[in-house]
C-alpha cells in the first residue's frame, strides 16, 4: 500500500506534473488555481511555504507514494494548534491513476498515528462537499466521525460551497504537560 514521507523541495517537479495532468480530475475540490500553481515553479513556491509551517510547528506536509515509490499525491495536517485544543485539521488527495487502490484510506491512517503518537494531539479534523463520496469514504474507514455541516465553508472551484465536518479523537490521550510534571 502506500507510504508517505515528509515533502522536499525535489518533489515540486512531479507534482507539477500531477497537478497538470490531474487538472480537471482534482478542480471539483479544489480552490481556483492560476497556471503558475500548475509549473515546477510553482509548486516548489507551495511546497517551500508547506515545510516553512512545518518549522514552525503548525503543519506536517507529506506526499503519498504508491507501491513503487512514485509521488501521487499529498495528506498534510493543518493548522497544528497547542494549547487546550491540542488538534489540527487533515487533508489530502491522490491522482486519478492512484485514485480508488486505498492509498489515500492508508495515507490517512498513517498521518492520524503521527498526530496522535508523535504530536500527542487529541483531535484531527477534516472537511468533505456531501457529494465527494469517495472522500467521505477514507474519512470513514479511518474512523472520523460526522459532528456537522458547516455553511459556505470553502471556497472550492470557484464557489463557496457548504463542507461536512469530520473529526477523529485520541481515545488515549493524556495530557502531556500533566504526565511529565
């Protein structure tokens, strides 16, 4: 199944490639894109700024790699926050020729362990459209549950559109601050 790694900037070439080559597959949930997004350029621009929130502690970027080690996707916990809500929020996306193999349901998986265990966070959260059934699907397998609907929530392909909020909880949780004291 698929494994993921932390990105590098020598994965901007192949993602432009995906980007490019997954345009119209990936445009339903997506936000508006300029063609620069879609060139190595740009994707080194989005990934230096990916491992930028990552030396900052507010984001984990990592790419999806199929059975023969080819980049075909990316899941990144967002928004990593400390404090009394100790949570972040997840995304992710794989291209159509990896789309339907469970390389996103196990990309997931692995991500949710590296919040839980590594980070010691208590919550991750994702969004779905309600029509993004195959979405919903890895969130569910990955054992997210649904708490609500969340109005003009994104703006994705060039409209607000309304998202289905997901969470999973660190049954095991403890709050670190108070176990090592």
């Amino acid at each position: 199944m698929s494994i993921v790694r932390l990105i590098t900037l020598d994965d901007a070439p192949a993602l432009a490639r995906l980007a490019r080559e997954n345009r119209d597959f990936l445009a339903p949930w997506e936000p508006l894109r300029g063609e620069h997004w879609f060139t190595a350029d740009g994707q080194c621009e989005a990934v230096a700024k990916a491992l930028a929130e990552h030396a900052r502690g507010t984001g984990l970027p990592y790419v999806i790699l199929d059975d023969s080690k080819h980049v075909v996707g990316r899941v990144t916990l967002n928004g990593i926050t400390r404090g009394a809500l100790q949570s972040c929020s997840v995304g992710y996306w794989v291209s159509r020729h990896a789309n339907g193999r469970g390389l996103a349901t196990t990309a997931l998986a692995a991500l949710v362990r590296i919040a839980f265990d590594d980070l010691g966070l208590h919550r991750v959260q994702a969004e779905a459209l309600p029509h993004n059934l195959a979405s919903r699907r890895v969130l569910e397998r990955n054992g997210f549950v649904q708490f609500g609907m969340a109005p003009q929530y994104l703006r994705l392909a060039g409209r607000w559109q309304d998202c289905l909020m997901f969470q999973r909880l660190n049954a095991g949780w403890e709050d670190q601050s108070l176990a090592t004291a």
